[in-house]
C-alpha cells in the first residue's frame, strides 16, 4: 500500500527528505533516522500483524471476531475462515497463549497419518516453534514456556517447547474429506486442549500478569499509520530482546521506541516524524516488490529462527501474506497498490 496515498504532502522519492537535518535528536540525522525507521518496521512488522489476530479473537470481549479468551483454543467459524482466504477443506482453530505468569499445556490426539490434523505454534515474531499433531511430531502433551520460566517439568508432559516471546499463538487445521466428513472432523478438533499449567496439575493458579491490552491499529490503517511504531513499543515488553538483535534494538531505543513506554509520533520533531514516514514507506514497498516476486512460492517465508535467522524483511511479507498460512499454502494474493 503506498504510504503517499496516506501522507498527501509528504515526498517519498526523494533521496533523502530529511538530509542531514537534525530530527531532534543529538547525534541522528534524518537519513539516519528514516533508516531506522526501515529496520523497525520490518522487524515490528510481524509482531504487529500477530497482535492484531490476537486482539481481535482473544483480547476484545466485545468484537465481532471474540472467539475466546487466552490460554484456551476455539473453532474459526467458516465464515471467519472463509474472509482469510483459507483452504475450505479444513476445520480452523485457533489460541491466544499468554505465557507471562506461567506456561501453558496442549494436549493433541493421536490421529491417523491419513487425515491432517495440525497445531502450528508460533511466538510474537511469528518464528514457527513447532508443528504438533499428524503431520508434525505427532499427538502428546506439550509444554510451552515463556522466556522467564524457571520451573521443572511435571509428569506426563511429551516435550517443552521454549517461546522467546510471553506472548505467542497456536492456529490448528483439522482435515474433512467430504462435506459428508463435517463431524469425524469436528470431533477431533474438539478434542484439541489448551489449559494453563495450574489447571494441567490441579492447584491454585497464580497471580495473573496486569497489563492494559491496547487496541490495535485498525487494519486498514496498519501499514500506513505512524501509530505503528506506537503499537510496536508496546509490545516489544512482551519480547525479550535477542542477542542478534540487540543492535537493532539499541538503534530504535535511540529514535525514542522503547519496551512498554508509549510513542507519541503526534508529538515528535516534525523532521523526525518525516523520517518514521519515508521509513515505513521505504519498508513497505520493499515487502510489496518482495511478495509480488515471490507470488505463490512462499519458501524461506516461514520457519524457526535457525531457518531465518535476522531475515526481518522474509518475516515481514510472510505475515502480511497471513497468518494462518502454513507454510504459506494458504496465503491470499498481494494487495493492488494503488497508483
């Protein structure tokens, strides 16, 4: 989506807007500046995207798409799965995992090589931590960390599975044969289960993690609207920074974009709030030439992050492509951009 269509007045093709203007902040110029800004929001890209999903089918009680709240898994209606463009030859399911104040437990069935009956689960950067169920490791009871846990595994758990973020999801797809096959399907994933770890061992759940969940930026807005960066901040609380990212970090705090603290883009230095423009401008347009290239072949989209590393801009189109895509088969097209 061009970001000119959104900031009337502002050049997004010169070389450099900004130049070597100061923006405000000793030491950072405007070209330095739009940089960073490139760097966040491909980086923040998948981040926000996931949060959107959970927001509007796990956090917002009161919208349309609530299917449930976090900790627990529930069916995508057909309708909603029809909207996001996915295989119809599937039942949808999906949770919201908040891992902050412990971790969860999944339990999947044994199911028969011959249907498909997958539970993907991905954290907040939307790197894929484990494919569970017939066509990945198979049925068993699964435990997922956070990165603070620091507990032992209790009995009967199959395997851990660590998230480097507090905050990550799980997208099930169960296979139908035949319209006919609608039940056979249903039952199995019905029997699909999501439960904290108190509720798994029967004892007295602990505190709950505060936060106020902040609304996302609407959809339609997601990509053009500087309240991305504003929406990024706020989650990268939830997302411990990694060792290969930590200068990419450093580099954000230093434009103002620090964990939890809001970013007021409204009140920032109007040669800084160019640069967020032209960054954000030069981001997309790189994701759009990369899915337009890519076009249905989604590999090296998707994966762990052994498989894609520091590839922020790969993370980037493979989220905007969908998040329920596994491995991308579901993806919908790219978006016309407009002229």
């Amino acid at each position: 989506m061009a970001l000119a269509a959104f900031l009337p007045g502002c050049s997004v093709t010169s070389p450099d807007a900004a130049g070597a203007q100061s923006v405000g902040i000793e030491g950072i110029t405007g070209q330095q500046a739009r940089g960073i800004a490139r760097e966040a929001y491909l980086y923040g890209a998948p981040m926000v995207a996931s949060y959107q999903a959970m927001y509007a089918y796990s956090l917002d009680k009161t919208g349309a798409q609530y299917k449930g709240p976090p900790n627990t898994i529930n069916p995508v209606g057909t309708a909603a799965a029809a909207a996001a463009n996915l295989d119809p030859g599937y039942l949808y399911s999906y949770a919201a995992l908040d891992l902050r104040a412990e971790p969860v437990v999944i339990t999947v069935p044994r199911i028969g090589k011959r249907r498909e009956a997958s539970l993907q689960l991905m954290d907040l950067y939307t790197y894929r931590l484990a494919r569970l169920g017939s066509s990945g490791i198979g049925g068993g009871t699964f435990l997922i960390a956070g990165p603070s846990w620091k507990g032992k595994t209790p009995a009967g758990i199959t395997k851990v599975f660590r998230s480097e973020t507090e905050l990550a999801t799980l997208v099930g797809r169960t296979q139908r044969f035949s319209p006919a096959d609608q039940d056979n399907a249903r039952r199995i994933q019905m029997r699909y289960k999501v439960q904290p770890l108190s509720a798994f061992q029967k004892r007295a759940a602990p505190a709950p993690a505060p936060v106020d969940w902040a609304a996302p930026v609407p959809r339609a807005q997601m990509y053009a609207s500087l309240a991305f960066y504003d929406e990024l901040a706020f989650l990268l609380q939830f997302a411990p920074a990694h060792a290969s990212d930590k200068g990419l970090r450093e580099r954000m705090a230093s434009l103002g974009m620090r964990p939890g603290e809001p970013y007021e883009t409204a009140t920032l230095n109007p040669a800084l709030r160019r640069a967020l423009q032209e960054g954000m401008h030069d981001a997309q347009n790189d994701i759009d030439k990369n899915r337009a290239a890519k076009g249905t072949d989604t590999d090296g989209l998707f994966g762990n992050r052994d498989a894609l590393k520091n590839d922020y801009l790969s993370r980037a189109t493979g989220a905007q492509m969908g998040l329920f895509a596994f491995g991308g088969g579901s993806a919908p097209p790219a978006p016309a951009r407009k002229k």
